[in-house]
C-alpha cells in the first residue's frame, strides 16, 4: 500500500515538472498558453509534495483564498453578471474612446 501512494507522489511530482517546462515554453513562445500548464504544475506540485500542501494553507497571505475554495462559493451568478457587465462596458467604452481619439488624430492631420 505504501509503495502506490508513493508512486502515485512521485507521478504527481512528474506531472508538476512537466506542467512547468511547459508553463516555461508558453513564456516564450506566443502559441502554446502558459496559464493552464503553470496552473497543471501547481496541482502536481501540491498533490506531490506534503510540505508544499501544509505551506500553501498555513500561508497568512493565501489565507482569504483558501477560505474562499473551501467553502465552494467563490461568488454568487448576480455579481458574476455584474462583474461581467462591468468590463463588458469598461472593454467597449476603451475601444470606442480609442477610435474616437484615432478618428479626431486622422481628422485633425487631414484637415491641416
């Protein structure tokens, strides 16, 4: 029994590293995303390593975070909808204000 636990930790272990090189490559590559690898590390490393696992809950700055995940309710659909509409606007309202200063720029250059 002991060995499959170990073996499952040093698979864990594996998937990490792996997570990371390739977390690594999409740094520097503009095609391959580095986010869900670094983020696939992260899990194997937590699942992996025990100090790790004590380290990340006995963190005080992680801690509004952890009580957060464990208590499975990050945020209600109402301000999801909220904070969706908001940068829905806040997105439209840049690009709208961008084209309107590229639009006056090309309007001014034209009209001189």
């Amino acid at each position: 029994m002991r060995y499959i636990h170990y073996s499952k930790k040093i698979a864990f272990l594996i998937l990490g590293c792996v997570g990371f090189l390739l977390g690594l490559v999409g740094l520097m590559l503009p095609v391959v995303p580095q986010v869900p690898f670094f983020l696939l590390a992260f899990y194997g490393f937590v699942r992996g390593s025990d100090r790790l696992h004590r380290w990340l809950h006995q963190a005080p700055k992680l801690a509004w975070l952890r009580k957060i995940w464990e208590t499975h309710q990050p945020t209600t659909p109402e301000k999801a909808k909220r904070l969706q509409l908001i940068v829905t606007i806040g997105v439209l309202g840049y690009a709208a204000l961008g084209g309107l200063a590229y639009f006056l720029y090309r309007f001014w250059k034209n009209g001189q």
